[in-house]
C-alpha cells in the first residue's frame, strides 16, 4: 500500500473538508471540490471519468450522514489510496473494496450504496492499475 507523503498528507486535509461539507450538505461546491481533489491523484486522463464515478457514488452515499473529523480523515486517506495504488494485487485490491464498504457501513451508509462505492473502487484501480499479474498468482 502506498504511504502518502506530507504533501499528499496536507491535500488529504481538503479532501476531509469536502468529504464533511459532502456529508453535511453545507456547501453546494462541495462534490464538484470534492472530484477536482480527487481526480489529480489518477495522473491519466483515461482514468479520470471512473475517478469522477467514485466521487459521484462517494458523494451519493454521505448525503445525510454525520461524519467526524476521525471518519472523514480514514475515508479520505482510503479514496486515496483507491486511485494512487498503481501495484496493488488482485487480493490487495479486494481488501479495500471490502474496507471501503465495512467502513461507510459503520457511518450509516446503506448497504446498496456502500457497495456501490465498494465496486467502483474496484474499477477504479483497473483504470489507474500497472501491476501485472506475477507468474504466482496464475495458480
């Protein structure tokens, strides 16, 4: 898993920001703040529509939801990863769809939309993904 560097580790704070005022229906400019934060970290044009997709299901989902300042710091950091991640393993990946959706679940999220987000993060990482598959995993 990549670890954020202090840079990223400051934009992640913009990115809380976004996800609370998403959450808390405080600032109309939010989503549209929201997906230009996100959408830098997929570094391919290619990839941005499905980046957009996440921040669309991901701002679908929070609507309504209280969200701490704790809450909103894990999401952000797990969106993160979910476009950054370029070598995660097909098991890697499954891991964080899976965080993803126990995560907005634990919030108040509903099933249906948590696993929404959960699968779209999936397709995000085939986007943004340049791992090939290691001769061991073919087994």
């Amino acid at each position: 898993m990549p670890v954020p560097s202090e840079d990223v580790q400051q934009e992640l704070g913009d990115v809380v920001k976004d996800l609370q005022n998403v959450a808390g229906a405080r600032d109309p400019q939010a989503p549209s703040d929201l997906a230009s934060d996100l959408r830098k970290y997929a570094r391919r044009r290619d990839a941005e529509p499905t980046v957009d997709e996440l921040t669309h299901r991901t701002v679908t989902a929070l609507s309504g939801i209280e969200l701490p300042e704790q809450s909103a710091q894990r999401l952000a950091h797990s969106l993160w990863v979910s476009i950054a991640a370029r070598e995660l393993s097909e098991r890697q990946v499954e891991t964080l769809k899976s965080d993803m959706q126990l995560m907005l679940t634990s919030l108040g999220v509903a099933e249906s939309n948590a696993q929404l987000v959960a699968a779209q993060v999936g397709d995000v990482q085939e986007a943004v993904g340049d791992r090939a598959r290691r001769w061991y995993e073919l087994f």
